[in-house]
C-alpha cells in the first residue's frame, strides 16, 4: 500500500531534496513537513520517509498524519495510519481528531484499537462528538470514563455551551467544582457564556468569585467575557466595573461594553467610549460600528448615525456590510423615515437579504406604511417563502391597520401550510434556578410564584 503512494511525476520541490533523508535526524523530517505548502509537496515527502525507511519512526508518522489532516485529505492520514506497525499516543490522538472532521464511527473504531486508558484521545472523541451534534454519545463517553481530566469537563461544557444547552452547560460546571476540578480558562468562558444566554446573574457572579477564588489570570478573553455576561444579565454598571479593571483590552472587549450599553439605553455613554477607544489607540472595526448604529437607532439619533456609517467608510475604510445596512433600515425606520430607508436598500451594492427587508416590513408595521410594507413583503417571501415569521409580522401590519381580509388570509395560509413561528421566550432566575417562560405560558409549575415576584419588583 505504501508504494502506491509514490508519485514519481509530481514536481519535485527544491526545499524537499536532502541529498540524503535516510542519514538525517527525525527533527529534520519534521521540519520539511512544515515547509511543505500543499497536498502535492506533502505526498512527495510521504513517498520519502517510505523509502528511507523512516516513516515508522516516532514522531514522523504522527507528524505526516497531522500534515495530512489540516489539508483535510483523511484518507490518505488514515492510510499512513493503518501501514504503522506500533503508533504512538500522538499518532492516535492525531488520527482521531481528524477523522472527528469525517467519520465518527471510524474514530471510534481508531479509538479501540487503543487498548490503554488513553484520556487525551477520548477527549478528542467527545469534542469530535459535540461539534457535530452527537450530544448523547459525547455524554455516553464521559459518563464511562472512569478517569476525567480537566480538558475532558472543559469539552463537555464547551460542548453543551455550542450546542445551546446552556443549563446543561452550568449544571457540568457545578459537577466539575464538586469533583475538585479546576476549570480553565476554556471551560470559564463557555459557562459565562452560558449565563449571558440565560440571563443567569447569580451564577455568573457566582462564576466571578469563583474566578478569583481559584486566583486565575484574568486574560482579555475571559474579561471580555465578564463584561458580557454582567450586560446581558442586566447589571450594567458592574459590567462597566469589570471593563475598568481590566489592564487591557482588545477591539472586542470595547465592542462588547458598547453594546452593552446600547442595549441599556445608554446611547451617550457608547459615544463617549467610542472617542475614548479611539483616543486609547485602538480603531474600531466592522463590529464596533454595528454596535454605534445600533445605539444610534434605539436612541433615535439619525444624524449622528449617518455621520457615523460616513465615517466608517470614507475615515476608516470599512466597506458596510449586511449588519451595517440593516442598522441603518432599523434606525431610519424607528425614525419614520420609512422612504429613505428604501432608498438606501436600493443603493446597496449587493443584493439586500431577509434581514434588511424584515427590517423594513417591521417599520412599516409600526408605523402603518402599508404599501411600502406590502413591496416588503413581496421581496422577502421571495427570499423566505416557508418562513412563518414573515407571514406573521405581514398578517399583524394588515390586522393593525384593518385589512382583515388579508389578515385571516395570512392566518389560514400559515395554518394550512403548518409553518413555524417563533414564540418569544424569556429566562428567570429565581433561588439560582432558572425557569423558561413562553409568551402566553401559564401552565409553569411555579408560575403564579414568579409573577407575584415580579409585581412585587415593579
């Protein structure tokens, strides 16, 4: 098998020419493995190590398979894999992490052949697992480990984390603490996370404690992600706190407070950071200017958000993206400004999607415009024809305004072709539980509990 892999005719590249490979050390195949820029250059070092003699020889297999795997040519890694007589725990972890790209029962058949306790390779297999989706075999491997490292519960809250399961997420935390494990950084941010999803303000303060308790360095991700949870959560000011006390920031962390802010209401707090990051030093990027507009728009500052998408283009040469056009729709048509919202959709140099029309539709609903609303309509029923939500906020523009024929039209027609709908959802946390609620939801076990709670805060 290993002599198929020669290919005498491909071209020979002059960095991979030794005159002699079989006499060379293994750190120099290692080194030409890292020159090597393309697939072509790879296989042709390949053929060498074969015919030297030294592909079986730790680490050069391991180091060919992982040369392999990051051009994503699995089947050739898998190759070199099956023709090593004894692989090491590298070779394995390097196999499995690729085939987790591919196929995960041929990971799992990889991973058998390993008779050792081999920690590091079934955290790859739960990573692997996690990534495309197979929550229930991730958790069917952790539960059977009898040993668990803390990459390992850094996977399985990382895990959940990306797959939404955010609950799940802060109850494996909880788990890892009991078990005396410390968390990482990884394991920290994907649990903030978590909290910022849920709007789990206990349990994030709880997450900042614990932080300090276990006296970790506090990085500009993990910051970062602080500052987003506290926002999030609700408490703004301890979000700016955090923002403060940090050393140093990056594009990102100054977005996030911005954001932050924009979604407090705080629209003139946002303007003062946006000066002082530029003055700090830092320029802003396509994020940050999304997170502008946006202040703009719920603080009802249409000149100053003109000024701002100018600015972005012409002083920083940011060319406006999708988000960047779709702030603008919403704070024109917050504004009522509803005519040169469309005029600027239709001055887009690409071809405007759901989003931007969604905007526009929304506006023209709240403001009654129904023939601009209807050329809305059309545009996104054409981009989304079995979106449900569409059809909604289409049925709720005629109903306000009352055209009730086309209203129960539109009813019907999302009855009868059985469409989605998003319901709106909120999260409560009550005695560090966090209780879902639907819009309309009165069956919750604790419900008529938490709504006296809440006349009691209001």
């Amino acid at each position: 098998m290993a002599s198929s892999l020669v290919h005498p005719s491909l071209p020979k590249h002059k960095n991979l020419q030794p005159p002699s490979l079989r006499t060379t050390r293994i750190p120099t195949a290692i080194i030409l493995l890292q020159k090597c820029h393309n697939f072509q250059e790879i296989r042709q070092l390949h053929a060498q190590l074969v015919v030297s003699g030294l592909l079986d020889r730790p680490p050069n297999a391991g180091k060919l398979i992982e040369s392999y795997v990051s051009m994503y040519q699995i089947y050739d890694a898998l190759s070199v894999f099956n023709s090593i007589s004894s692989p090491d725990v590298f070779t394995y972890n390097t196999m499995i992490r690729g085939l987790t790209v591919g196929s995960m029962n041929s990971a799992e058949s990889v991973l058998a052949e390993f008779s050792e306790e081999n920690v590091v390779a079934k955290n790859s297999m739960i990573s692997g697992y996690m990534s495309q989706g197979h929550v229930g075999n991730a958790k069917a491997m952790f539960d059977g480990m009898s040993s668990k490292d803390t990459a390992t519960w850094s996977a399985m809250v990382t895990g959940y984390a990306k797959n939404g399961m955010h609950s799940e997420a802060l109850f494996t935390l909880q788990e890892m603490t009991v078990s005396k494990v410390i968390a990482n950084e990884s394991t920290l941010v994907s649990a903030l996370s978590a909290c910022s999803h849920l709007g789990a303000l206990d349990q994030g303060r709880w997450m900042h404690a614990y932080i300090d308790k276990i006296g970790i360095k506090v990085s500009v991700t993990l910051g970062t992600a602080l500052v987003d949870m506290y926002a999030k959560c609700g408490s703004i000011d301890c979000s700016y706190e955090v923002f403060r006390s940090m050393p140093r920031k990056d594009v990102v962390t100054w977005g996030v407070i911005m954001a932050g802010f924009a979604v407090h209401g705080r629209t003139e707090k946002c303007f003062e950071l946006f000066g002082e990051m530029i003055d700090n030093g830092t320029p802003p990027n396509e994020i940050i200017f999304v997170a502008m507009l946006s202040a703009c728009s719920h603080g009802g500052y249409v000149e100053l958000g003109h000024s701002l998408f100018n600015q972005m283009i012409h002083d920083f040469g940011i060319r406006p993206s999708v988000e960047h056009y779709g702030c603008m729709v919403d704070l024109l048509g917050r504004a009522r400004q509803l005519a040169e919202a469309e005029e600027l959709i239709a001055s887009m140099s690409e071809e405007p999607n759901s989003t931007i029309w969604g905007a526009l539709l929304s506006a023209c609903r709240i403001h009654g415009d129904v023939q601009r609303g209807r050329r809305a309509f059309r545009q996104l029923i054409e981009l989304e024809p079995m979106s449900g939500d569409r059809y909604k906020l289409a049925g709720q523009m005629f109903a306000d305004v009352g055209e009730r024929e086309d209203a129960v039209n539109i009813r019907k027609f999302i009855k009868e072709r059985n469409l989605d709908t998003t319901c709106g959802s909120s999260f409560i946390e009550v005695d560090g539980v966090i209780h879902e609620f639907m819009v309309g939801d009165n069956d919750h076990s604790r419900a008529q509990e938490i709504y006296g709670m809440l006349e009691g805060i209001h």
